[in-house]
C-alpha cells in the first residue's frame, strides 16, 4: 500500500517537452490542473501538454503555456482550454484548435519566433470561431458574451449568426463582440485604458506567487514528516486543490530519515512567499518560504 501511495505521488512529476508534445507548462500561478484520459492532476511548470489535454484556473490563478513551436498561450482566473493537434511535428508545422471553454486567454506569437514554423489554428471562444496563422490576441468567454480582440496581425472570426460570412480582421487593438442570444456588434476600435485592463487578466507579473520553470525558491507545505503516509495525507490534499506538490526525503537533526512536502520553482522570495500565502488560504495548511 505505501509503494503504490508513492507511485502516485510521483506520477505527475514534470515531463520534458517532446516531439509529440503540443505544448509545455512555463509557468503556473496556482492553483491550476490538468484533466487527462478522466484524470485531473495539479500542474506544474515543466510539464507536458498533450493532444486532446484539457488545463483549468481556479481563483485569482494565471497559466502561460509554450506552444512547441514557439508560440505562447495564456490563461486568466477561473479559465479552461482544451486543445486537439493535427500531424506528428507540432514543433515544425502547429495544426490544431483550442476550445476556450471559459475565461479570458492570450494567444502571443513573439516576433523572433515566427520564423520557427508554420502554424494553422483554430480558437473557437464560446460562440465565436477565429483562424490564426501568426499575431497576437486576446480574447474571452464569459456568461453574457463573447470577445475576442485583436492586437497585432491578422484573424478571420465566424460565428453562426454571421450566415457562413466570416469577419476578417486585419487592424491592431480593434476588438469583436458576441452578446449571448444576439447578434454580434460591428467591429471597433479598443480603448487603450481597455486593453491593458484586459491583458492583466491572463499576465503573470513579477511577485505574483507564479511557479517558472528554472526558478530556485520553495514553499514548504505543511511540516516535516517522520513517516512516508504522513507526508502522503499533505502532498494529496495540497495537489486536490491545485497545488503541485512534491515530497523529498531529507536527513533530520536526530539522524533519521524525514519527509517534505514542497512546491519548487518560484522565482523570488516575494514570489515563494505570494505563494505561501495563498496555499494557507486554500488549504489551511501552514506553509513556509525555502530556498
């Protein structure tokens, strides 16, 4: 019974991206989890995103994932995407869609990345269907409408009460609304106020509590156990509400051997200790910054 309970705890651990990967976790500010083959896990940065995966936000968390041919997607609070790849090199030539079930997101192709490959996409948002083959835009399903916002490049939008005429847009910062029931509004010009106000919706920003890959800070869930089921109560209760916890084995002061239960990867002391924070306010779980 302990092996399997330590199987499980390593099963979700960061996968490195591979060929057959759609996309990478960079960077999770929790609690955020991926639901695959029925299986909902916590996610963490590093890890795998394969075709037909679907990723959720809960309160107050943000997602950013790299697609594997370079481009980045981003998720608000309280969001869901799921995503679906067509061929075997996603790294070389991305074919696929992406459901934006709820929730804001961003979809970024960065400039020096558009040489990387050839992309051919489809965001469906709600009731709104764009194409995109490189630009940079945001958009979001939310209970009354839908909206999708162009900020750089170039999209087409389709939407059933379009009669099968899809919208093409081609100028920066205009945006396009879909109000539940009705037809959708004519294409405007964005506020710039607007749009910043909209991107800090999906943005990570410095001292936000996010988990990066590469980062060197930790928050300690929880306090050191003596027994491996000790540690195995923390780890799954912290994981359930999002929080991708792992256990390490440590050498206590008497000399035996102890259990850890520990979030890794926050950038910053102010990030570790965001997070610190907000997994006390979920959990109830005491939880301390380490380096």
């Amino acid at each position: 019974m302990r092996m399997r309970g330590w199987l499980c705890a390593l099963a979700f651990l960061p996968l490195p991206l591979q060929a057959a990967n759609l996309a990478v976790v960079e960077a999770v500010q929790s609690p955020a989890w991926l639901d695959r083959g029925g299986r909902s896990e916590a996610l963490a940065p590093g890890q795998a995103i394969r075709d037909g995966d679907s990723v959720r936000t809960g309160e107050g968390a943000r997602l950013t994932l790299r697609l594997a041919e370079g481009s980045a997607v981003k998720l608000g609070e309280n969001a869901g995407l799921a995503l679906r790849g067509q061929g075997g090199q996603p790294d070389r030539s991305f074919k696929g869609a992406m459901d934006v079930l709820k929730g804001a997101f961003r979809f970024t192709t960065e400039t020096v990345r558009r040489l990387r490959g050839e992309r051919d996409i489809a965001i469906r948002v709600g009731t709104a269907t764009m194409g995109i083959r490189g630009t940079d835009v945001w958009g979001k399903s939310g209970e009354d409408k839908d909206l999708i916002c162009l900020i750089e490049g170039r999209i087409q939008v389709s939407h059933a009460a379009l009669g099968g005429q899809p919208i093409t847009m081609a100028d920066a910062k205009t945006f396009f609304v879909a109000p539940r029931g009705a037809a959708p509004l004519p294409v405007g010009p964005v506020d710039p106020k607007q749009l910043v106000q909209w991107a800090r919706e999906t943005e990570i920003e410095p001292a936000d509590g996010a988990l990066r890959r590469g980062g060197r800070w930790s928050v300690q869930v929880g306090a050191d156990a003596a027994s491996q089921a000790e540690a195995l109560l923390v780890h799954d209760q912290a994981r359930l509400a999002g929080f991708a916890t792992r256990i390490r084995t440590i050498r206590g002061t008497d000399g035996n051997w102890n259990y850890r239960v520990l979030l890794t990867g926050a950038a910053s002391e102010t990030d570790a200790a965001a997070l610190a924070a907000r997994v006390t306010a979920r959990t109830e779980l005491p939880a301390t910054v380490r380096r």
